[in-house]
C-alpha cells in the first residue's frame, strides 16, 4: 500500500513523515514554498522524540504522480479547499482509488461519496503545527495521536484493515472503527472552540473561565441540533478512553503547540478558514432542523470575514463576541 498525503501541512505532514520514518512508501502533495523546501531537503519533523530529516517524495500535483495498484489517498488538506482538490484528484486517479478523509467536521466525506467508490472517514486526533515552509512540529507523545478509521458506509474491509495496521507501526493509534463518524461529530464538538480562538486570540480548549462558559453555550447549541436531526456521536467519556487517553500534548524544543490548526491557518495569511463547516455545521443543522444557533452562526460569520480582511486574532473579546450574538436579528 502507498499513501498518498493530499495536503501535507500540519495533519498531513505528520501522518506522512511518520509513515515513511517507518518504511512505508509515501508521496506528498503540496505546493509553494512549502514543496520546495521539503524538495530541497526533505520534511523536517520535529517530533518529543527528537528531530528527524524525513526524505519523502513531494510532488505539487495529483497529475505528477505515476498512479499504481495498492495506492490509497489521505486528504489532509482543509474543508474549504476539498471539493477542488477532489476534482484534480478524480480526472488523473479515477474513481476507483480508495480516500480517506483525515480532516475536521463531517462535511468532507459527503464530498468525496460524490466522486469516489470507497470513501473513508479517518479521525485526525493529533496535535501538530505548520508555520515554516518544510517543518511540522508534531507535538504529542508518546504517541503522534489518533487515526481511528472505517468505511463511510459499509463494513469494515481489507484497505481499512491495513491502512490500520501501517498507521499504527508509525507512532498512531488506528483502529478499524464501523463509528468512525460518530467519533467524527464528538470531535466536531471539540473543533467548535477553533473560531473562537481565531476571534479572541485564546485558546478555547478546556479553557477556564469566560471562555469555558461561553463554549459550553457553543457546544449545548450544537447537542441540540444533533438531537433533533438524531444525530449520534461517540460519548465524552468513551472518546476519553479510545482517543485522548493515548496521547498528551508535550512541548518540542521547549516550544508549546501554535493554536488550533485553524489559527495556524489565519497566521499563514490565509483569507479562508474551515469554521464554515465547523460552526457552521451546527448553523446547517439548526436551520434544517428549526434549532436556534445564534452563538456558532455569529463565530462563523465573525471567523470568516476576520480572515478575509486580514484582521489579527485577538481582535474581539469574548464578551464583544456575545453581545454580536445578542444583537443577531
């Protein structure tokens, strides 16, 4: 099996890396500055475990890639970027290369299911960070996270079975998982703080406080557009068990984790942000179900026209962000 990493920044890189530090055969798919520094020296995986000069194939396009028998394709690249790439993707590898979507929110799949025969729903439970062009810092231990996996619909097969097993001899936890997508909505639930932390400029994981308070409204907004479109995701306490339990954030180089890969995003200058199909998901949802969503309709909207106009994180308080909320007609 080779895998192809379709967007080889802070989750791809770090799946890919690993894969090849372990003797899987692996190709990267990237673009910019970012391909031509790991083109000229390789990926520079800064890991807990010691920094490592990864010689990896990069190519900057699925069409400079020789497709083969045996190749699997991780998309790793952000929502918003997904329905392109899988079109780029479909017209030089058919339709026929299985894809596996190791990306946040659940819209991803959906996408994919229009063009591809097999389509698999990956969890990305993994700390990284992409800021330089040709380093990703892979900031958890002992393991580098979770990928648990499994068909989009279906049973559990063979590609999922080793996909599984290759993942899991490179530093992950994968398990074939027949709940791959309900894993998928607990995490969404998670990621729903990632366009707060754009806004306010504060991390809204586990956060204490104002912030702990108004994600918890976030999230209780979200539960009940998951209940009335009978929508059922993994508990807190089992995703606990199977998924955070096996790994720990840790510094590298003395370093912390930069944020959410959505502020990584926002950082590198990027005028789009994946809170559309994070909030924005739960916005979908209310509207189609008739549930009121005034706190994620107002982080979507407030995320997306930050990036677009190039303002900082940290440019809204949390209680400036409510009072928005408030004032939503």
């Amino acid at each position: 099996m080779r895998f192809i990493i379709y967007g080889a920044g802070g989750i791809g890189g770090t799946i890919g890396g690993r894969l090849a530090l372990s003797g899987h055969e692996a190709v990267l798919i990237c673009r910019g500055p970012h391909l031509d520094a790991i083109r000229a020296a390789g990926l520079h995986l800064r890991t807990p475990d010691g920094d490592h000069r990864v010689k990896v194939a990069a190519v900057g396009h699925p069409r400079e890639i020789e497709w083969k028998l045996g190749d699997v394709v991780i998309m790793s690249m952000k929502t918003q970027d997904t329905d392109v790439a899988l079109r780029e993707l479909e017209l030089v590898a058919g339709t026929g290369v299985p894809v596996f979507c190791a990306q946040n929110g659940v819209e991803n799949e959906r996408l994919a299911a229009r063009r591809f025969e097999r389509v698999y729903a990956m969890l990305v439970a993994l700390p990284a960070t992409f800021l330089v062009p040709g380093e990703v810092i892979a900031s958890a231990g002992p393991l580098s996270g979770c990928l648990h996996c499994g068909p989009y619909s279906g049973p559990i097969d063979d590609v999922t079975r080793e996909a599984c097993s290759a993942l899991t001899t490179s530093r992950f936890l994968a398990e074939p998982s027949p709940d791959a997508m309900e894993l998928k909505y607990r995490k969404l639930l998670l990621n729903l703080g990632n366009g707060v932390e754009v806004i306010t400029g504060k991390s809204a994981w586990n956060a204490p406080g104002e912030i702990g308070e108004f994600m918890a409204e976030v999230r209780a907004e979200a539960a009940a557009c998951y209940e009335a479109a009978r929508i059922t995701a993994t508990s807190s306490e089992e995703y606990a068990r199977r998924v955070t339990s096996h790994y720990r954030a840790m510094e590298v180089g003395g370093e912390a984790r930069g944020g959410s890969s959505t502020l990584q995003s926002v950082l590198r200058g990027h005028p789009t942000t994946e809170v559309d199909y994070l909030n924005g998901e739960i916005e979908l949802l209310g509207r189609i179900h008739g549930v009121p969503t005034p706190l994620n309709s107002t982080v979507r909207a407030v995320a997306t026209r930050m990036a677009a106009n190039g303002e900082k994180p940290g440019s809204m308080t949390v209680e400036q962000l409510r009072a928005a909320a408030l004032a939503r007609p």
